[in-house]
C-alpha cells in the first residue's frame, strides 16, 4: 500500500466511523472541512447524533463560519434528495442548525464558562477580547513585569543582549 493509499483510507475511516471522537490535524488546503462535512453529514443522516450532540473546534472565526455555512448548505442539499427517516432526521437537523456548536477553542471555552459562571464566582460582565485587545494586555504585562524587575536582573538581561 503506497502513502496516497494510506491517506485515502484514513480520510474513509474518519467519514464512516461514527462512533468515536477524532482529531483531525492537517495542513491548511488538505481536505479537513470536506472530511468533518462528510462526517457529520453521515452522523446526521443515521440519526446516530442530533445537531445538538455535534462539537466542531476549529482555530479561526473564519474556519468555524466557513464550515457552518458548508454543513448548512449540504444538509440542505441532502435532504431535498433523501426519503424516509433519513429525510426526517435531516429535516430535524435543519430545524435545529443553530444548536450545533462550531467555534473556536476560545468561544468555545467562553460559552462554557457562561453556561457555569455562578459556580466560579466571577463577575457577569467578562468577554471575550478581540486580537487588538488581547495583544494590548499582553504587551501591557510584559512592560509592567518588566518594570517591576530588580535592576540586577535588567542589567543581566541588557548583557545577554548586548
């Protein structure tokens, strides 16, 4: 069995083995939100799991939107071509698209900690920040940190640098 053959069989085990969770990890433009579509799709269609029951992470705002607009548009498409209880549970799905959670680790992890935050005693206003935002708070950090260094260890890192 050569590499191509390698490949090809894992991309099927990930589309048609439905009842673990997978990982997939791959390099940008090689497939993964054509294999996670299909997947879910055939998770979908057996009734196997409702949108509901469906975690996507992805990295980027942009990934996760890219693929709820993917999977919405191929349930569409499917069930407009399904019969019988595979219509059914496409149709449910359709119904319910906006409960299937899609995002990144960050908004994912966000949406938890609202689901619980009387239980962590943090405050109702936190949100999440946005890149400008969050690179200011780490620069903000980094030059109070900084500040608050004793002048021997400044003095060491100035001659490391020198």
């Amino acid at each position: 069995m050569n590499i191509i053959d390698v490949e090809e069989a894992r991309r099927q085990e990930i589309k048609t083995d439905l009842t673990h969770n997978i990982f997939v990890e791959a390099g940008a433009g090689a497939g993964k939100t054509s294999i996670l579509v299909s997947r879910i799709m055939n998770q979908l269609k057996s009734g196997l799991l409702t949108v509901d029951q469906i975690v996507a992470i992805t990295f980027t705002n942009k990934a996760a939107q890219e693929l709820k607009e993917r999977i919405g548009d191929k349930l569409r498409d499917e069930f407009n071509n399904a019969d019988g209880a595979t219509k059914e549970n496409l149709g449910k799905a359709l119904r319910n698209l906006d409960l299937m959670q899609i995002s990144t680790i960050h908004s994912f992890c966000f949406r938890l900690l609202m689901e619980k935050i009387f239980h962590t005693g943090m405050r109702m206003d936190i949100r999440l920040l946005d890149d400008e935002e969050r690179q200011n708070k780490v620069e903000d950090f980094f030059h109070q940190w900084y500040k608050n260094l004793p002048y021997d260890v400044i003095s060491r890192f100035k001659e490391n640098f020198d």
